[in-house]
C-alpha cells in the first residue's frame, strides 16, 4: 500500500488516511492562491462594477406634490426632480404625473446616455 501518495493517479489505490493526507496535502497547497483569490474578489479588484448608463431626469409641474410614476411604478414627487439631481437608465421609458382632482399628464421618451431630460407637466383640474 502506498503511504505517501504523489500523484492522483494513486488515489484509486489509497486507503482512508492516506486519501485525507492527499487531501490535506493538496489543499494546503492551493490555500495562498484562494486566500489571493478572495481578497482580490472582496477587494473589488477581480470584477469591475459599472453604474448602469443614465441621464438626470428634470420635472416641472404647477402641482409640486403631484406624484411622479416611471414605467408604472411610483417614483418620487414632482418636487423631489426639481432640481433635476435624480436619474433615469438608458432606454425608452413612459412617464406619468398624476395628483388628486387633476388630470394625468402621459408623456413617452427615450433616454441616452447623459443626455438631460427635462419633462413640463401642466396638470389641469378636473371638471366637476
């Protein structure tokens, strides 16, 4: 029997101890390369990580609590992209703005990169 295994090709032939040595032996070996391994991944370093393209998006409206709605989803209020800090991804993207006792205001548009978007949104009262 072998008792200091040098090769994977003796695993077949090992028995229970020798197997765990060639384990332990083989797994001592690579654990430098795995520790570099995850501290370059943990560091960031391995895999670069990229915000997804955008534009800053601007929305003014006469109703400043109005809500804003992107692509069917709530989104913030319309005070809220005064300024126009916040941002929109890349792609066409449908626009609502809607506030209680007005009329929604739609509006379609596509977004690239970098571009500023800006959105008037006149809301009108609903008729009673």
């Amino acid at each position: 029997m072998l008792t200091s295994p040098t090769s994977l090709a003796n695993l077949g032939r090992l028995s229970g101890p020798s197997v765990l040595r060639f384990a332990l032996t083989r797994s001592l070996a690579l654990f430098p390369v795995l520790f570099f391994v995850f501290f370059l991944a943990s560091a960031g370093c391995a895999t670069a990580r990229f915000a997804p393209p955008s534009a800053p998006l601007r929305i003014t409206s006469n109703v400043p609590d109005a809500t804003v709605w992107v692509d069917d989803h709530l989104v913030a209020k319309v005070s809220d992209f005064a300024k126009g800090e916040k941002r929109l991804p890349v792609g066409f993207h449908r626009i609502e703005i809607r506030a209680p006792g007005y009329f929604s205001y739609f509006q379609e548009l596509e977004v690239h990169p970098d571009a500023p978007v800006s959105v008037q949104a006149p809301l009108h009262q609903l008729l009673d």
